[in-house]
C-alpha cells in the first residue's frame, strides 16, 4: 500500500482474566488499512475478531489488558484521553454491530436516537438535525423516512434495523466504519441488501471499512484485504484476489471449502473442519490450527510459525507447509 | 401477558375501550378511591366541615349525626374532619418518603450498576448497614434527637427506602449495561451522563415506578404504625395512624375510632397495590421485547 495507512493496528494483544486463567483474545495482530479501503477480517467464532474490533475502539470489558497500539489517522488511541477518544468516536470512527435487535435502545424513538447523535456530534440545531436524519434514513434505504423517525425499534423488521443502526454509524461522516458481523442477524435476502447498502456509502463517502465476518464469500466480492484470524492471530493475510487464488494457509482452505457450494451435488456432505477451536486459556506450544490440521507434521506441534513472505509482500502467511496453489501449481 | 405481546405490534390499532377492558373494574376502583382521597385531601381546606382540631367536651365520642357525619373521637373532635386531614399527612409522607428513596436510591443503583468496582461495593456495602439497622430504633433515635415533625418523619422514612430502591434500579441497570445498545452508544462517543441519562434510564425507569407504588402504601402503613406507637406526627395534627392509636383507648366504647382510620387506610394501601401491580403488569411484557 503506497497511501499511508488511516489505521494500523501494530503488536495489539489484548488478555481477558478469566477464573480459568488468563485468556489471550488477541494475540500480536498487525494489520493496516489506507483510506477508503476496506479490510475483512474473517475467522469462525470466538477467534477474537469482535475483541480486536473492540481493541480498536478502545470499547473492551474494563478487566481486559490491552497491549501493542493503535495508530488511527496518526494519533495513538490506546492510553489516549478518554476526552479525546470520546469525540473521535461517531465522529471518525464509527461501529455497526451485529444484532440490530440490541444495538439500538428499545425505549427511545429511531428520531431520538438519530437526532441526538447529530445534535451532540455536529452542533446541528433540531430541525437541521432532524433534517438530516431524514435524508440518512432515505439514504440507507428506508422508505418514509420522515414516519419512521417517530418509531421504536421494535416496530421496524431486522433488515431496517440494521438499516437505521447504519444511518446512526454514517451520520457524522466517519473515516473508517468498522462493521462487526453486520449480517449474521439477517436473512440471506436482507444480508446482501445490508452488504450492498455498505458499499455503496462507503464509496460515495470514501471512508475505509473494516467488514467482520465469519464467512469468507462475504468478503469476496466486497474487500481489497482479507484477514483470516484463528484462535486471536492473524494466519493469512493477502489482498483478495491474491488469498482466494493463492492460499497458502490450510486453514483458509478449510474454511472455504467448509462453504456450501451451489454446484455442489444435492444431499452432499459440507466438507467440515474437524475437531474445535482450541481452548484460549490453555495455549497449544506450536501452531494454534496443528490439532485440526491435515497436513500437520510433528514440527507443527512444537514451534509456532511465524508470518511469512509469500509472492508479494501483502501476503503474509503463517504456516510451516503452506499449500502451493489452491489449483495445485507450484508457486 | 400474551395479549399485550400483540397489542405491541398493532399499537396503533390500539383502541381505549379495548384497554379500559383489558384492566378489569378493580382498577378503576382503585382509581377512583384513590381520586377520591386525593380530591378530600387536596379540598380538604374547603369543604364545608368542623375545624379538626376544635374540641367540644360536651360531645366526646358523640355518635353519628348532621353535624358529624362520623361522630367525634374522645376529646369531641369531628372524627371525618380528622380523616380528611389525616389523608394530607399520610399521603404527603406515604408519597414523599418513596420519592426521597427512589431519587437517591435510584440515582446510587444506576451509578453501582453502571460503574461497578469500588463504587459499587462501596455504595452496596452501605446499603447493607442500613438495611442491618433497626428501623424502628433509627426512628427512635431521630425523633428523640430532631423532634417529632412531618419532616423528620418522611425523612426517615425516605433514607429506610433507600436500600429497597438502589437494590432494585442497580439489578436493572445491571442487565442493561452490557447490552449493545450502551456499548453502541460509547462508540459514538457518548458521555457517561449521556449515556445514564439517556440510554439507561427509561430502560431502567419502570421497575423502581412500579416498585415506587408499592413503597407509598408500605409507607402508609408504617407512618400509621409509627405514629400509633406516639413516634410519628406531634399532636393535635391527625394521621390516619395516631388516629388509630388515639382511639385505641376507647376500644370497648366507641370500636369505630380505632377502625374508621384503620378502613380507610386498608382501602388507600389496597388502592395503591392494586394500581402498582396493574402498572407493572401492563409494562412487564417490554422487557421481553427489548
């Protein structure tokens, strides 16, 4: 990447204290994203993809320890003050989560929620705030905005939920949205409506995107870098084409291969990855997806690969034997 | 319950007479007394009746009649005259005392909640020393120390509701807190204050509400008792309480000194329940929907 980065995310860890033990969510991620580039980030669940998005904001449980930094538009947000933090929030930096039926508050009004943000974030007066309320409704996709401003969560459906919880993320213009899980919520027709909608503002606006997702045909189409995580480290790291062409980690393979195909035989198995993430509190000495690997060698189960070179220097892999072409041509 | 779940999403259909239905003639005769002690209270200046307080030895606990419509208690006083300004000072305290506790009993649970830590211990630890403490002492002693005063008497009563309400606002605000709604509401980068003031609280609100109803007849009662022991208003002001125990004297005489007061405020705590648990009935099925 030749812009310099809007975030860069460098060493964080981030320990959770449990009873059990002390629980590594993150372990040494470094990830960068440029300006108006969206970066996915994909692993299956408890693979601390929500703990590094909330590393970033600076939004963990108050018992997690968080190491390493998080430069955003050149300034540190770990230890930064919380002053500071606090306007940079909704302001340049905005979330989306994950279940519409929770992110937004069920007693006040969508307008409520809309106006005050605006009010509070831009120093609109009411009827300008309310304004634009409307024109991000409208924006988002949602018909008779104006009727709705007055509504409670409750009586939208999830995908204008979801929807609105967007229009509350892009209204002060954000430089980078972090979208955590925006469509596991929803159904499949809703989800890629929600994907398509996220695009598109993210185009207009020419804000970077950070899409969470546990499935890798979310981001195909949808992201210029992908992330694959397992167990709270990056495993692979490639620009997108070059991850779906070249994978060089088996756990990426196996991740898509666990994807249901539509030219698949009816009644066919889905290839799943055996066995279960490992327990967090207990670290595996050698590679974290050795356990579950097939092509795992004893040399897997002692040491820990580190990120490797492969062709180009955006892809980074961390595997021992990494897989030659996902076509079988040697590299 | 089921019911309501359906009147949420066609709300708009909603029709008053459906509702009014719904809440069953008990609570609108519970209203309805309510309204009608409030109004006597309120009025009570107004209505053309014997002054409380005038003494007539010749007519001591007089039955019946034109003149006094409940008869006269022992020192002759009219008996319906010290009902009605008796309501004033039972329902000022029965009304002032819980406001007292769910403001700051409120204010300290949704700060214990939210916050958490050493606060919380802190302000959970107090709670429990005061709810350790006899109540019927700390009245005792404040009384003895202050003097007998309205003012004195809701206080305590106020600060004995303070562990009730905190306990119920902080188990609410406990379970919202780290809903995502709040966590949403920080990555848009609001304050705390914003964040309790406007997030929590009319999440929070409706518990400790209907909680609030039931702490005004609770209070009734225990001004009533505290003043029936001597420890609540000073004479010659009547409240349903010291009326009671005034007219305990003449028990074998004249019953009715001792049960009109008690009948009353029965009917008035009853009122209260009723409408306290109608309201949390009809708004308990939105925490399913949150």
């Amino acid at each position: 990447m030749t812009e310099p980065a809007l975030l860069s995310v460098e060493d964080v860890a981030v320990d959770l204290p449990t009873p059990r033990g002390d629980l590594r969510a993150v372990d040494h991620v470094d990830l960068k994203i440029g300006a108006g580039r969206t970066l996915g980030i994909v692993g299956e669940s408890g693979c601390g993809k929500t703990m590094l998005s909330r590393a970033i904001l600076q939004l963990l449980p108050k018992k997690a320890r968080l190491s390493g930094r998080v430069m955003f538009d050149g300034q540190d947000l770990v230890g930064l003050d919380p002053e500071r933090l606090r306007k940079l929030r909704g302001r340049s930096l905005a979330v989306v989560f994950q279940d519409p039926m929770t992110s937004l508050n069920p007693v006040l009004t969508i307008g409520t929620q809309l106006i005050e943000t605006l009010q509070e974030h831009l120093e609109l007066d009411g009827n300008a705030a309310k304004k634009r309320s409307v024109e991000l409704l409208a924006a988002v996709g949602i018909p008779a905005p104006e009727q709705r401003l007055m509504q409670y969560p409750h009586q939208l459906s999830g995908g204008m939920r979801q929807r609105v919880a967007i229009a509350i993320a892009l209204s002060c213009e954000p430089k980078l949205l972090i979208a955590d899980e925006p469509t596991t919520a929803l159904d499949v027709t809703i989800q890629a409506q929600i994907l398509d909608l996220l695009a598109r503002e993210q185009r207009r606006r020419h804000m970077a995107m950070i899409l969470i997702t546990h499935d890798l045909g979310v981001v195909a189409g949808r992201t210029d870098e992908v992330a694959v995580m397992y167990a709270g480290r990056v495993v692979e790291r490639a620009p997108t084409p070059a991850l779906f062409k070249n994978m060089r980690m088996p756990y990426t393979e196996a991740l898509l291969a666990a994807l249901p195909r539509i030219d698949a035989a009816p009644h066919a198995p889905l290839p799943a990855i055996s066995g279960r993430p490992p327990d967090p509190t207990r670290p595996i000495k050698g590679c974290s997806f050795s356990p579950r690997c097939r092509y795992a060698t004893a040399q897997c189960h002692r040491e820990k690969p580190a990120l490797a070179i492969a062709e180009s220097p955006d892809h980074r892999y961390a595997c021992f034997h990494p897989l030659k072409t996902a076509a079988g041509i040697p590299a | 319950m089921a019911t309501l779940e359906l009147s949420l999403d066609e709300e708009v259909a909603v029709t008053p007479a459906r509702r009014a239905r719904r809440l069953g003639p008990l609570f609108w005769a519970a209203i309805g007394w309510m309204m009608f002690v409030f109004a006597a209270a309120t009025l009570a200046p107004l209505l053309p009746m014997p002054s409380p307080t005038d003494m007539d030895m010749l007519e001591r606990r007089a039955p019946m009649s034109a003149l006094h419509w409940l008869g006269t208690d022992g020192l002759g006083r009219d008996e319906l005259a010290r009902l009605i300004y008796g309501a004033r000072i039972s329902l000022i305290v029965g009304l002032c005392a819980p406001v007292i506790g769910i403001t700051i009993g409120g204010a300290l649970g949704m700060l214990a909640g939210y916050f958490r830590g050493r606060f919380e211990t802190l302000v959970v630890g107090s709670m429990d020393v005061l709810l350790a403490f006899p109540p019927l002492i700390l009245a005792l002693a404040v009384t003895a120390y202050l003097g007998q005063s309205i003012l004195n008497l809701t206080c305590i009563l106020g600060v004995l509701g303070i562990p009730a309400f905190m306990r119920v606002a902080r188990a609410a605000t406990l379970t919202l807190a780290r809903r995502e709604f709040v966590i949403a509401a920080q990555a848009l980068g609001a304050t705390h204050a914003r964040i309790l003031l406007r997030e929590l609280l009319p999440n929070v609100f409706l518990p400790p509400f209907a909680f609030f109803l039931l702490g005004a007849a609770v209070t009734i009662v225990v001004e009533g008792a505290l003043s029936c022991l001597g420890l609540g208003v000073p004479p010659p002001i009547s409240s349903w309480g010291s009326m009671s125990g005034e007219g305990r004297e003449s028990l074998e005489i004249a019953p009715r000194l001792a049960f009109l007061p008690a009948i009353t405020m029965f009917l008035t705590v009853l009122s209260f329940n009723l409408v306290g648990d109608t309201l949390r009935a009809l708004t308990d099925p939105r925490q399913g929907a949150l």
